[in-house]
C-alpha cells in the first residue's frame, strides 16, 4: 500500500498531463495498429461536448469517456476534398471519475480507451483490442 503522505501534494491530473499519457499509450501501440491510423489526432477535453453527448443518446456526460471522430472508412474517398483529420477525444473527467472507482492504473485506462476507440472504428474485435493492449505492454504506469 502505498504511504498516504505520498498523496497528500497530489492534485488531478491536468488535461497536459493527459495528453502525456495518450502520447505514451501511442507509442506503446504495436506499429501496424497505428498505421491504420494514419494521421490521427488525439485530442484531451474534460467532457464529451453536448451535441456529442445528444447524438449518442447519453444523458451524463461522465459516461462517456472517449470518442472517435472522423468519416466512416466505408464513406472515404480519395476525390473527397481534404477534410479534418481522423480525432480520438479522450475525456478526462469521465475517464478520472472511471479510475476513482477501480483497480486500474490511470495509464493503463487511458490506453484501454485509446485502443477501444480506434478499434470499434476500424471494426476490430474485443479480442484482436484485447491483444493489441497486451502487445502494447497492457498499458501499465511506468
């Protein structure tokens, strides 16, 4: 157990501070994973923005800790204009309150969200995430 003085300085993780451990987690990722990515974004905002939230059908913000934003790879073309990129939304607060409540690592859970949200969109399997979050060293703090 870790000494309880250790916490006593603590303070939340800031949204930079996220954006390190989404950068860590990338990296982490095994190579062909990410280059189906392309030139993705991952972008850290406190809570999912409402019009997200009413498009999804979730009444509680705190319920929905990432989101993939970008064109459906059924609807790509190569004649579209350019568009924004491809962005994973990682969703601090809804991601801190999921933490507060477990036994993971908060390194581990921002990676879990990370792989889930590509994933669902490339259409992977629980299982094929599954093993990219093992290859990936299972997100573990280091």
């Amino acid at each position: 157990m870790q000494n309880i003085s250790d916490w006593r300085d603590a303070t939340a993780p800031t949204l930079s501070d996220f954006e390190r451990l989404a950068a860590m987690a990338w990296e982490r990722l095994p190579s062909e994973f990410r280059s189906m990515c392309n030139d993705l974004v991952i972008r850290v905002e406190d809570f999912a923005p409402d019009e997200a939230l009413d498009d999804l059908g979730i009444e509680d913000a705190f319920e929905l800790m990432g989101l993939y934003q970008g064109v459906s790879l059924d609807r790509k073309s190569v004649m579209d204009p350019s568009r924004e990129p491809d962005m994973v939304f990682l969703f601090r607060r809804a991601i801190l309150d999921y933490w507060s409540e477990g036994e993971e690592t908060l390194g581990h859970l921002v990676t879990h969200v990370l792989v889930h949200e590509i994933g669902h969109h490339f259409g992977l399997s629980d299982s094929d995430m599954e093993a990219i979050e093992q290859e990936a060293g299972g997100g573990h703090d280091h």
